[in-house]
C-alpha cells in the first residue's frame, strides 16, 4: 500500500523571535539538517516518498530549503495558505490529494519516531485515527491526554497546573484514514481545539500509540540548542583524542591548532584560531572564531564572525553576526547582521536589527 504523509509546516514560530524573523522555524538548522528533515527522513525510512508541505509563513526561502535537502526520490508537493486556516484545517484544503491512510507531522517539532511502526500500531487495531504520544516533564504547553487500552478517554490542549491529569501528550504526529476529514467542516480548524474534542464527543475511537524516538518542541532559544545537543549525542561519532572528546559531527576538513572540541557540531569551512574552547554547541559554515575563544551550549549560524578573547555561553549568535574582542554574550539572541563592538557585554536580551513589517 502506497501512502501519503502531510507536514504542516506554516507557522511563524513566534515563541522563538527574533530568530524567525530571518528563517521559519522549521527549516532552522539542528545538527547540520534543517528541523523538519529529519521527520522527512523518518517517513522515507517507513517508505513514504509523497509528501505534501502546508506553508505560509516564509514560503519562499521554506521551499528552497527543502527541494534543496529532500531525498532525491521523495516527491514533495507544496500547499501555500494565503490566511491560516488551523492544523487541520491546512489538510482539509489538500483533501483532493488525500486517498487513502495519511501521516500527519509537524515540521517544527523535531522527531525522528518509527513512523513504519506507527502505521502497523494504526492498522492493527483498525484505527480512524491514531495519535502519537510522548511523556513531558510539562504539561502545560501541549496537549494531554488519558489512555485506557491504547485509547484516548479525554484529551485538554494545553492545561492550566489544577487542570493537569497527565503527563502523556500529544506529539503532532497522526495517523489518520481520509473519512475523518469530514468531520472538519471550516478553515480555520484545529486538531487539538476543535476536531479532537468533536471525534470525542461523537464517540469515535481515537488511538494512542507512544512514540519510541526522539521528540523534542523546539519553541524556545533553549530547546533549541537542547536539540542540536540530542541529535550530536545520537548521530555523532565518538572522539577520544587529545583535543577533541565525547560524541562530535565534524564536517569540515580543516585542521584546528589546540582548539578543544567536546560534544559539538562542526560544520564546513570553518576557521579557528588557536585555544578556542568550543563545548556543547553547533558552529556552522563559514564561520571565523579567533584566538582564546569560549563557546559553550550556543548556536553560531552561518558566517559568523567572533573576535579574540571573546566568551559566548548559551546564545544563538544569527548570520553574518560580527562579535567584538573581549566580548561576553550571555543568555541572548543576537539578530542577524550585527556587529557588536568589542568589549561588549550582554546578558538575558534579545538585540534585533531591522524588522520587515511583513515579517511580524
């Protein structure tokens, strides 16, 4: 049997501002990949090679993202929204392309789930619609749920502390047969506001499988140096050398002059000057760091320059970001484009550069 999966991929990513102003979440790089590719990924390994992305926001430099990154046999068509219309909402718009089973994903959660596993879960217990499940330390940002017999009993999106009765919640990912979407009468709609509680309350069963996996909402600046930590720790190589220790993704074949490396990606062409400290963090193209640099649980995107003697620690420094010598960034979100003049201290903040209007 052939199917279809959908990812919607249309969101602004407004918790992780200013990053999104420049790129959509879910094209945000993680461990070298783009967030959303590695749910590509796991569809092509449960042998899914169509695949339609709902967008909106940022549609243009999403799509150059993907066509760019896709596996070569995957077949991608691109659902652009003018106005949001919901989650579920999004794959009601697109239902003349829809057949047969479906996969849902979101492209801004990173999840590399067994979507093959998912699927025979689904099939098995002659499923409408499966939902997959994962346990959280906090609940209060998504939605949860009560399983008895692998079913949902009760489903609440996003609860308040009194109102929490589970730890087990949603992932964004669903397993669904196309008569559900009937049940989806206006744009917008959403799964877990509106077409959940709906299925519910006309007692249609709605299965819950818990996912084996990594999954991980990138929707802060700390979730998401968490996850290029998560996906260097899986798909990294092990280094016990003299500088460079623990579990690394090194791209690049330069050579670095008594530069410690521990537990980090490396991306390509990249320069670094001798005794840098790069520990926990992601270092993408093209970027220069000179001498006596420490980098510590950050993100430098790409063509990144950092002055000698600097420190960063637990910062996403954006594109073509120039930082100025004996400089400290601390706790921040530095936009694209900017220079920072040396000596610079900057703790807790979030500086941005020009915004377009269209953008916000």
């Amino acid at each position: 049997m052939v199917f279809k999966a959908v990812v919607m991929a249309g969101g602004k990513g407004t918790r992780l501002r200013p990053i999104t102003y420049s790129i959509p979440k879910p094209i945000i790089p993680v461990a070298g990949k783009a967030c959303m590719s590695y749910l590509l990924d796991s569809f092509y390994r449960a042998g899914i090679n169509d695949v339609i992305v709902t967008t909106g926001y940022k549609f243009e430099a999403l799509i150059k993202s993907i066509i760019e990154t896709k596996n070569s046999d995957q077949s991608i068509l691109f659902s652009v929204e003018k106005e949001p219309a919901g989650t579920a909402g999004s794959i009601k718009l697109i239902s003349n392309f829809i057949d047969d089973t479906f996969v849902v994903g979101s492209g801004d959660i990173l999840s590399d789930f067994d979507i093959k596993d998912i699927i025979n879960f689904h099939k098995k217990n002659n499923a409408k619609i499966t939902i997959v499940l994962t346990e959280v330390s906090d609940p209060s940002q998504f939605g949860i749920v009560e399983l008895k017999n692998n079913k949902i009993t009760k489903f609440l999106e996003k609860p308040s502390e009194s109102e929490t009765f589970s730890h087990i919640a949603n992932t964004g990912i669903y397993v669904i047969e196309p008569e559900i979407l009937s049940y989806i009468k206006t744009v917008p709609y959403d799964f877990a506001r509106d077409l959940f509680p709906r299925l519910l309350r006309k007692n249609i069963e709605i299965y819950g499988y818990v996912g084996k996996g990594i999954w991980l909402d990138t929707g802060r600046p700390n979730d998401l140096i968490r996850a290029n930590q998560i996906m260097v720790n899986k798909y990294g190589k092990e280094y016990n050398d003299e500088l460079i220790k623990g579990k690394n993704i090194i791209e690049t074949s330069s050579k670095f002059d008594s530069c410690q490396i521990y537990n980090s990606y490396i991306g390509n062409s990249i320069k670094i000057d001798r005794d840098v400290k790069i520990k926990s963090s992601a270092i993408y193209d093209f970027v220069n760091i000179e001498k006596n640099v420490e980098i510590e649980n950050s993100i430098l995107m790409p063509n990144v320059t950092v002055r000698e003697n600097s420190k960063i620690k637990n910062s996403v420094i954006m594109r073509d970001c120039v930082i100025g010598q004996d400089s400290e960034i601390v706790d921040s979100i530095i936009s694209p484009e900017l220079e920072l003049k040396g000596k610079s201290r900057i703790y807790n903040v979030s500086l941005a550069s020009k915004i377009i209007e269209d953008d916000i």
